[in-house]
C-alpha cells in the first residue's frame, strides 16, 4: 500500500524538524529536502546533500546532475517516478561543502527509517560519502559498479534485518565534467536491471 507508505515516510520527515537535527545546518538553508519519487520502489538512490537548486525547489537531484540522473535511468528503462530518491543530508551545507561526518551521523538514523518504510531491494550509492555509510572500508574506486549483498539491521526491531544489495555508483556530478568517469557511470547503471533480474528469478 503505497499511500500507508508514503504517510509513513511523512512522519519520519516531520520527526527530522521536530527532533531539530543539525540546527546549524537548517539555519543556513531554505528547506527539508527529504525525498523525493516511489515510496513502494524496488531501488533507492542515495546521494550526500542537497544543492542549491535542490535547497530552493525541496527536491533531491534536480540540477544539473539530476537531469545526468533521469538520462541514465532512461538507459535502463526506468523514470524518476519508477524509484525513489534522497540524500544522506537532508539540508544543504553551505557553499555547497562537503557533509561533515557529525552531520552524516545525525541524519543516518532518519536515513535507515526511509529504508525500513519502502523496503528496496537494491540501494544504489552515489559518491564516497553515500557509500561509505553503508560501506565504510572500502574505496567506491575500486568496487564502483560491483554489487554487495549487505544486511542492515533496522532500528524499529532490533532482531529485524533488512537484506539489501548495495550498488556503489560515482557521483553523477563527479561525472559530469569527466568524460571518462561519465562512461563508466553509463556502464555501471546497466548493472541495475541485472541485479533486478537475478533477484526475480530467485
């Protein structure tokens, strides 16, 4: 029941403003950007912070990285409205920094809540920042592109696991001005429907 769901995801983005996470960070920016896309999705996408155009418009991933986003989906078939999308951060850090490790903290709990609602089966990693939340000894250089089975123990039900694969992706941003990491993001994507395949047919 996508709508169960999606009242779901609603309280969980009010519980980020009530609970007053990075008041430092909430102080500098416009707005919540929480997610944005299918709450019943088989893939998540999840990136480090919001930017500008995001901080204005309240949406995940519609700059200019956004628009490299919807082009690679459309490589496998899928649209924005077929997954669902969001950040590790969910206020834009000034000048667009990097998130600071303190702010990943805070935020990842609200993060695994996102999870624990729509219950992905593939969780797709965009950058080192994303990936290292989920995988923080290895190098998104080296394992960009392969697949991890991962189990992530849910915070609602301490004995509840959620068994994801993770797909650690380069940051679209990263690719859009390198030609060379543009293509191996293009090849990595095509990985998606592989893995979504192979966990139908088991």
């Amino acid at each position: 029941m996508p709508d169960d769901k999606q009242s779901r995801l609603d309280v969980i983005r009010q519980k980020i403003m009530d609970d007053e996470v990075t008041p430092q960070l909430a102080e500098t920016a416009i707005q919540l950007v929480f997610g944005d896309g299918n709450p019943d999705a088989d893939v998540v996408f999840i990136g480090e912070a919001p930017g500008k155009k995001e901080d204005e418009q309240g949406k995940p991933f519609i700059g200019a990285s956004g628009k490299f986003l919807n082009e690679m989906l459309g490589t496998i078939g899928l649209k924005r409205e077929d997954i669902y999308i969001t950040n590790i951060v969910k206020y834009r850090p000034p000048d667009n920094r990097d998130p600071k490790p303190d702010e990943k903290t805070e935020f990842l709990p609200y993060l695994q809540s996102q999870l624990e609602v729509i219950q992905p089966k593939v969780v797709v990693t965009l950058g080192r920042h994303s990936t290292n939340c989920f995988l923080p000894d290895l190098q998104i250089s080296k394992v960009h592109g392969e697949p991890q089975r991962v189990k992530l123990s849910l915070k609602e039900d301490e004995g509840d696991i959620l068994e994801v694969i993770i797909l650690p992706l380069f940051h679209p941003a990263a690719a859009l001005y390198n030609p060379a990491q543009r293509q191996t993001l293009i090849d990595d994507f095509a990985v998606i429907p592989t893995i979504m395949n192979k966990i139908k047919s088991n």
